[in-house]
C-alpha cells in the first residue's frame, strides 16, 4: 500500500496544485493529511496565492482517498468547506501490519508522546520541519514538512511510505530528503 503524507497547506492552491502533480505520478492509496488545512494562522505570512476556497475546491476532489486529523489553525467554520473530516486531534491507521498515530504535532509531538508502542510511526506536522527518527523507546517520529511554508531551510516537501519504508520527498521534484526503512 502507499501512502502519501502531507501537513501545512495553510490554504496556498499553487502548493496543492504541485501536490497535485506528484499524485498523478506515485498514484497513491490513501492521502494523510496532518492539519492545518485553510487558515494562514497568526503566526505565519500571508501567502501570495492565499485561496481557501480553491483549497477546498482541489482537497474536495480527492476526499475518497483523503484521512485527516486537524491542525491548531483549523476549525469548525474550515469544516463546513471540506467534504472530508478533519476536527479529530488524533487518529490510528494501520498499514500493512504496521501502526501510524496521526497527530498535527500541537498537542502530541516527539518530545511529549502518548503511550505508543515500540515499532509504531508518530506522524505529525505543525513544526514545519521534515523528521524522520527512531527515538529511544522504538517509536518512530515522522514529519513530512510543509508544503507551503517549510522551515529550518528545508523545501517544500511531503511524505510516502511504501513497501516498509518511508520517506520525505522535495514537493517540486520528489527528490528525496529523508529515508527510513521499517523493520
């Protein structure tokens, strides 16, 4: 199966359009959202091609494939433009055997996890900065960066995982950044 992970949309349609363009390549079986869909949030820079609207437009097509967990800068009134759910502040999937906790990092995060087992993946967003670790108790930290607003010097970038390994991939060229193999 894959699965391709995405965080900090921060409702910029010309990142979602890019998106766009890797789906039509990896082709993959489910897309994860991990918050912060529509809303710039106070903290962050206005985006040129800020569009909410068109966000929603473009996220709507592909809801069938879309699982989401909310972010800190989304909110019930976001709800109302997405055919999809996202107001969870966490969610469990599992994937070929393995189990994701899918969190947007604002109340969970790698420093502060909740009971996990060893071997599961915590994935989550909001820092804006692509992670991917095995941390001491075996639990392995997963962020796919932004794919609006990146930080830390990183591109913009997403998430995949695929036949047991997960990676981060460079938004514009799917080149990768980051690369982890399960085992």
């Amino acid at each position: 199966m894959k699965v391709l992970f995405f965080s900090d949309v921060h409702g910029s349609p010309g990142h979602v359009a890019l998106l766009e363009q890797q789906l039509g390549s990896i082709r993959p079986d489910r897309l994860v959202l991990l918050g912060d869909v529509l809303y710039h949030g106070p903290r962050n820079p206005l985006l040129p091609d800020y569009g909410p609207p068109e966000v929603a437009a473009m996220l709507n097509s592909h809801r069938r494939l879309i699982f989401a967990v909310r972010g800190n800068c989304d909110s019930e009134v976001d709800q109302l433009m997405l055919e999809f759910p996202i107001l969870a502040d966490y969610a469990g999937l599992l994937v070929d055997n393995r189990q994701f906790f899918l969190t947007h990092g604002h109340l969970w995060g790698p420093d502060r996890l909740p009971p996990l087992e060893a071997g599961t993946v915590f994935a989550s967003g909001h820092t804006h900065i692509p992670m991917l670790r095995k941390l001491p108790d075996g639990v392995i930290a997963f962020n796919p960066g932004s794919i609006s607003l990146p930080k830390g010097g990183f591109p913009p970038s997403f998430g995949l995982y695929e036949d047991g390994v997960l990676r981060v991939l460079a938004l514009e060229d799917a080149r990768e950044l980051l690369r982890l193999e399960l085992s």
